[in-house]
C-alpha cells in the first residue's frame, strides 16, 4: 500500500522555466520562478520528513507549503506584466502528478528503504530548485538560461543520487537516467504552461545605432549611486551628509538617497568569491563602498562597491599560526578610521597565544594597510590547546574595544579558566585603545566566537558555542553591565554540567535562546527550535536601510548546520518571534551556502555572511 502524497509536496519538484523577452515580463516570470522555489522548499522539506520516518507527509505541514506556494505567485503577479496568471492550481495539478510519478519510481512501504527513499527525494528536488534558480536568473535578465549553471545542477544531483544508492538499501538502483528523464519532460510541461511562446508577428529591420548608457551619479537628486556615499537631494552642509554627498556622520545621512523596501521578505547575493576560509566581514562606519573581509590564513581582502579586490589589504600570514580555529580571527574598525586609520585585529600568534594589535592604513592607497605599523595592545597566553581560541573584535556604544576570549581549550574547561578571574580566557575583555588598558568585563564564556552590539540600542548579543550539549545565545540589555558571569563551566545553556546536577546557578545568566547539539537529545530540545547543530554563529540585529520592516531582528546560524533564523525581542528571559529564514537566504542557481562562520556589518547596517567551505561571502537583499 502506497502512502497519500500530499498536494503540497509537489513544490519541491518545481523546475526551471524559459525566460521572457520583454523587460517587465522577464522581471514577473522571474519573480514567480522564485517564489515557486521559496515554496518548493517548504514542500521539500515536509517530503524528507515524511520519507526519512516512513510515515505520510504530515498534513499540517504540507498545508503550510501549500498556502505558502499559493501566496507567494500571487504576490509575484500582483501589479506586474506576466506571460501568465492565475494559474497556480493548474501548475499545483501538474507538480503532483509528476511528484506522484517520481515517488512511485524510488519509494515503497518497505522500512529499510526509508533513509534511501529519502535521500533520493531528496535529490531530485534539489535538482529541480536548481534549475529553477538557473531560469529565474536568465528570466530577470531576458536571456537564455546559462548552460553552465544547469550543468552544475546536473552534476550536484548525480552525485546526490549515488551517494544514496552507495548507502545501500535500496529497492531500486541504477535509476538516476530515468528519474532525470522523467525531471526534464516536467520542466518542458511547466515551462510552456507559464510561458507560452509568442504569437508569430512581422517586423521591419531598419539600420540604426544603438547606444548603451548608464545612469551617472548626480549629486544632489536624492538617490545615491556610486561614487556617492549619501545623496539627502540638497545642497545643504552640517545635515550629515556634505554637499558634494560624502558621508559625515552615521544618524540619519547614513541611509539618505539608499532605496527601501518594504516586507521582511529576504534574497541573498554573492558578493565576493574564491576566497581562502572567509572567517568575518566588517567595513568602517563612515565608509560605505567598502567592507572587508577576513581570511583566516592571515589576510584582510577589500570588496569595494561590490568588486573584490585583487591585492590584499593587510597580509600577515607569517605573524599567524593558521589551522583548525587558529588563525587571524576577525577585524575591527575604530570610530575615527577616517582621521585616524586605525584599525584592530585578533589573531593566533605561532607560539598560539591570542594577540589583538592596532595597524593603520595607508595615507596614500586606503585599500593599502602598512604592515609595519602593527602595535600590540595585548598578548594572552592559550597554552596546551589549539581551540577555544574566541575572536571577536567589536567596538561598543561606550567607545570602547571589545573583545570575546574562550576559555583555552580541551573539553571541559580542564584549567578552570572561564570561572577564574585571574585568568583572560573565557572572558568578555573592554579595551581602552587610547591607553592600551585591558580589564574583564564579564565572564563564564566557553567559545564565543561571534558576537555583536546592537547599532540601534547598544544591547549585547553573544553566541557562545557549546561542549556537546547545548549551543547558546546570550543577551544583556542596554547599558551593558560589568561583572556578568555567563555560567560557564557550571553551566552550559541553561543546564548543570559541572556538577551535572545541583551546580552553582546563583548570580549566573541564563541564555535567552538554546538548541541541541548534534549529538545530544533531551525533552527540552524544542523549547526554541527542533533542528541541531555544532557551533552556533552569533550574528547581528538588523538595522540596516534596505528593510526597514525588518530593524530589530536578530540573525544568527550555525556553522555545520547553516540554518539562518532571526529572534525579535526578548521577554521573561527567552528570545521571542523565531522565523527560520534558510529558505529566502538559499543563493540564486547553483550556488549554496555551505558552512556559515560569521555574519557582517558595513557601514549602513546591511547584514553579509560568509560561506567558509565555499569561499564566499553573501550580502543580505529584498526579496523578489
């Protein structure tokens, strides 16, 4: 007997579909290509639940996938010119019949084969996102899809399939050829239903000579376009943003002539690529054709305006002992970069002990800094271990430095480090950069290896990543309070672990957000959120000009998950409002966001993450 199948689970097969010729054409059947896919995602996933348990599509989910579907075409045909519309229940009638069809060709009821079945599924529903990234793209630009971007969803989705069969247990093999037959006769069906082709029509060719242009920055016409950094529409000094459109202060210039949107919907876009272990992204406040980018080996590599630069901005791979979580960690930019070129890095020496040092930039080349100028503010012992290392530089509403250590290293905090006020490890360090003096703000930290202040209220937001338990977000509001003890290694999350039971809790703060390591369960794993991890990513609230309905969303993930969710809002101690947003964050095409190892700031608040297997950093957009 052969499970029902949900209707809803049919969006995860949605494939690709040929682009339109005419501009506002192309721009709608592009955004229905995507938004099919942000509901084939939510499809994808109710069909690998349901596959990998050997049960029925849980109807509740597949509702939810399905509402999703239907509300995104429609948003995506409302107010735009289509090939066509209206027609989401026809296209839902084919996406079951050729799911239906799909599902009969790799799944029986047999239980051994659960965990084949699924991952073959799997398989061919990534495929199908694939290629409808791939067409998507080509949509929004009125040309052909790109055979190289297919190519590579062809080759992700043989190599997807075989690693299911080399699993064993299947009950069909062999059966790739079939099921991509199968795949490309549905794209053919789909394609021609939402994008007919043209009626035949005559044209008259005449000779003429066409000029292409863009649009110059105009300095005072209110919308800021490169070189500009703010564009208010006046000629008018001390408003923040100076008449010739340089930026001078961050409130409110900083967003002036930068359009909004409005929604919470979410894209991302590669910015930067075939980078060495991209480990963090910042950019100076008052700079926002730049950021910067940290590669982990001991490199700081410049994007400006969206170009990555050839040559590196700082190298000092020599001064670094690079592998594992060793490496140069993070960046930092002081307040008065502008004047001053000062800028703060945190790195792992040779001998393993952390350093955080002052450089300056070049007078002369700004996309140059001098090696040279390197000053030590401190050196912290990090004997016996390689990991645990921290790495966070962030400067703090105070104007002061700031900087997360862990604890040193081994399981268990095997030195007492994090408990012991003598020691810097495990600790949250404040940094007067004026004096070079260094006193511990809180501690009881294990590894918070990401962590930021809030631009907007100045609240503290840290990631700290778990032993083997538990990962953990903490969260103190503003003004910031010296002397927090974070409970480490007492506790981890919000639970004993040494003692394991009957531990020392009085004085400590809890998280306001936890999850379950990958290898651990526990009756409270979904007080937040059912999916696991290994390290959680601490990131950013949002507060950026792009989506201003977004402002006050809290962003974090975790490195061997890549899950992307955002908390708005603390309440009795627990985070509020969690939305996952892996799906809107998937990349156009083949691309994928492989192993998250830092969100980023530049000057505007737009939010970028780095993909560390990858080599690639995203920014952050509206979505169609």
């Amino acid at each position: 007997m052969r499970r029902p199948w949900g209707s809803a689970t049919a969006a995860a097969f949605v494939v690709a579909l040929s682009a339109a010729g005419a501009a506002a054409r192309s721009r709608c059947d592009g955004a229905k290509l995507t938004a099919t896919g942000k509901g084939g995602q939510a499809g994808a996933r109710c069909v690998a639940k349901g596959a990998a348990t050997g049960a029925a599509v849980d109807p509740a989910c597949a509702a939810k996938a399905a509402a999703k579907l239907a509300t995104a075409l429609g948003r995506a045909e409302t107010g735009a010119d289509c090939s066509t519309t209206g027609n989401a229940a026809s296209i839902q009638a084919k996406l079951d019949a050729h799911v239906a069809g799909v599902r009969a060709a790799l799944w029986t009821d047999e239980p051994a084969e659960n965990d084949c079945a699924a991952a073959k599924l799997r398989a061919a529903g990534k495929k199908g996102r694939c290629k409808l990234r791939c067409a998507a793209v080509a949509a929004r630009r009125g040309a052909p899809v790109a055979p190289a971007c297919l190519q590579k969803c062809e080759a992700r989705f043989a190599s997807a399939f075989a690693k299911a069969e080399s699993r064993g247990g299947c009950t069909t093999g062999g059966d790739a050829a079939a099921v991509e037959v199968d795949v490309d006769a549905f794209v053919a069906d789909v394609s021609d239903a939402l994008q007919p082709p043209p009626a035949s029509t005559t044209s008259t060719t005449t000779t003429s000579t066409t000029t292409s242009t863009s649009v110059p920055a105009a300095c005072g016409d209110g919308v800021a376009l490169p070189p500009e950094e703010c564009d208010d529409g006046n000629g008018e000094a001390g408003d923040g943003c100076s008449p010739t459109c340089d930026l001078e202060r961050v409130n409110p210039a900083v967003c002036a002539g930068v359009p909004s949107t409005p929604g919470t919907g979410l894209d991302t876009v590669r910015i930067a690529s075939g980078l060495e272990a991209p480990v963090h992204v910042a950019a100076p406040r008052l700079d926002p054709s730049r950021v910067f980018i940290v590669e982990q080996p001991g490199r700081i590599r410049v994007v400006t305006n969206g170009v990555l630069q050839p040559a590196p901005f700082l190298e000092i791979e020599d001064a670094v002992r690079y592998g594992g979580e060793e490496g140069l960690l993070s960046v930092a930019f002081d307040p008065d970069y502008e004047t001053n070129r000062f800028f703060y890095v945190y790195y792992v020496d040779n001998a393993g002990d952390l350093v955080i040092a002052r450089y300056e930039a070049s007078s002369a080349n700004p996309d140059d800094a001098l090696e040279a100028s390197e000053h030590v503010i401190i050196t912290i012992p990090h004997p016996t271990f390689g990991n645990h290392n921290g790495g966070n530089l962030n400067f703090g509403p105070d104007g002061f430095l700031y900087a997360a250590t862990g604890d040193g290293g081994g399981g268990g905090d095997p030195n007492e480090n994090a408990q012991n006020d003598a020691s810097l490890l495990g600790k949250l360090l404040r940094i007067d950069v004026d004096t070079d003096a260094v006193t511990v703000w809180a501690k009881g930290l294990r590894n918070p290896f990401r962590w930021s202040f809030d631009r907007g209220t100045g609240d503290l937001w840290v990631g700290d990543v778990g032993q083997g338990r538990w990962e953990e977000i903490d969260f103190d509001p503003a003004p910031v309070t010296a002397g927090e003890n974070y409970g480490w290694d007492d506790m981890e999350g919000r639970h004993c672990f040494e003692p394991s039971s009957g531990c020392l809790t009085a004085g400590r703060v809890l998280p306001v957000l936890e999850y379950c390591n990958q290898a651990f369960s526990s009756p409270d794993r979904n007080t937040f959120q059912s999916e696991k991890g290994r390290a959680v990513v601490g990131g950013f609230v949002y507060r950026g000009c792009a989506l201003p309905d977004l402002h006050g969303h809290y962003f974090y993930s975790d490195t061997f998950n890549s899950f992307i969710k955002t908390v708005s809002g603390v309440a009795g101690g627990d985070a509020q409002n969690l939305v996952d947003r892996t799906a809107d964050l998937d990349p156009p095409g083949a691309l994928a966001i492989s192993a998250v190892t830092s969100f980023g700031e530049d000057a505007r608040g737009e939010l970028y993450l780095t993909d560390y297997a990858d080599g690639e950093v995203y920014r952050i957009v509206p979505g169609t």
